[in-house]
C-alpha cells in the first residue's frame, strides 16, 4: 500500500519530469483521485478551478506552457492522517521570458482512499509570477 508521503514523492517527481523532460502524464494521473480539484489563484497564468483528473492535465498542460523547467529545491511534508501541507521552494524558468524565479508555494492537499483529493497552492508571491512569466514591453 502507498502511504501519502510516497505518493507526494511520487506525484511531485512527476510533475518536474512533465514540465522539464515532457514526461507523460499517466504517473500524475495515478496519484489522483477521479474527482480531484484544484484551486490556482487568479493572478496566475494557469488561474482558476481545475476539476477531475482532465482538468488537471489540462491545468499542467498551461503550466508546461508557462514554464520551460521546474526544480524542487527543498519540500518539506507535514502530513496529519489525510491532510497535508507541503512546502515547495523551487526554480522555474519562464518559456516567455527566459528569466528565473526561485520562490516558494505552500499546498494544502487532502487525500480520500490514498489518492489525492484537492490541492489549494499558496504562493509566495503571484506578482513575481507574472513578472517573470510576461514579457515586458517597452
């Protein structure tokens, strides 16, 4: 049986591979539950709800769109029974843009019957996000 920290290791790892080496998103997939939901804010690229395990390959598919790599720096895992917050600090180089950001986003995620249920990211800052991510004109 996985237990939730290996299947945060599990799903993390997927996502760098689907956004840095266009690694299929079947290993993401299997992680999820067929309900999942996803809440972005709305002064991101990728804004909005993102529900079941179609819309979370479509909300992946915006974020590779935005981002040419990802690279987990340091997570840390604080998991109580099915709810877990994640700190991700990490490096991401915008497609648009050529610049890097390192930031951080803390995720509060809940699990139902070992998969993933919902995800709710918090970033450090939306600002630098769309800085970094929109080209500049001038």
């Amino acid at each position: 049986m996985t237990t939730t920290r290996s299947a945060l290791e599990k799903f993390f790892a997927a996502e760098a591979a689907y956004i840095t080496e266009g690694a299929p998103f079947d290993v993401m997939a299997d992680c999820l539950a067929p309900d999942v939901v996803m809440y972005q804010a709305e002064h991101l690229p990728y804004r909005g709800e993102w529900h079941g395990r179609g819309g979370i390959e479509k909300f992946m598919a915006a974020m590779s769109a935005t981002w040419e790599s990802l690279e987990f720096v340091e997570q840390r895992f604080v998991v109580d029974g099915d709810n877990v917050v994640i700190y991700n600090r990490g490096r991401m180089l915008a497609r648009a843009t050529g610049r890097m950001l390192e930031t951080s986003v803390m995720q509060y995620m809940t699990f139902r019957d070992g998969l993933i249920a919902e995800i709710r990211p918090f970033y450090l800052d939306t600002a630098a996000v769309m800085a970094v991510t929109t080209a500049q004109s001038g």
